[in-house]
C-alpha cells in the first residue's frame, strides 16, 4: 500500500473506532434517560440529544474518510 492510501486508511480506521464509541456513548445516555428519576428527565435527554448529534457528527467523519480512499484506490 502506498502511503497516501495507507494514511487515508489509518484515517479511515480511526473515525470508524470514533463513531463506534459514539454509537456506544448513545446508547448508554439512552439508557441514563429511560431511566431518569422524576426531575432529571430534561437534563439526561438533553445528554441524550448531545450523544446522538456527536454520533451523527462521527458518522459523517467517517464517511468522509471512506470516500477518501475509495477515491485513491
């Protein structure tokens, strides 16, 4: 492998491991919302909410990065 495409690979792999824990810290905040005590429910779903748009935000990353090598291959 070159290394233009080893680089865009390592890219690749390092935003996939990022979303992957974001898809992870989701869920967990979806379960810390579900299971609110009366009088947190706002605080946790704004979490919730702040999880999923970095999983969002990871995921974009991510296909970016794919994009990127499937250009230089």
């Amino acid at each position: 492998m070159t290394w233009p495409v080893g680089h865009a690979v390592d890219d690749m792999l390092g935003c996939y491991v990022d979303w992957r824990e974001d898809a992870h810290a989701v869920g967990e905040a979806y379960r810390r919302w579900f299971g609110a005590p009366d009088g947190e429910e706002a605080g946790r779903f704004s979490a919730y909410l702040g999880a999923l748009d970095q999983e969002e935000w990871s995921a974009r990353s991510y296909a970016v990065a794919v994009a990127r090598v499937e250009a230089l291959l």
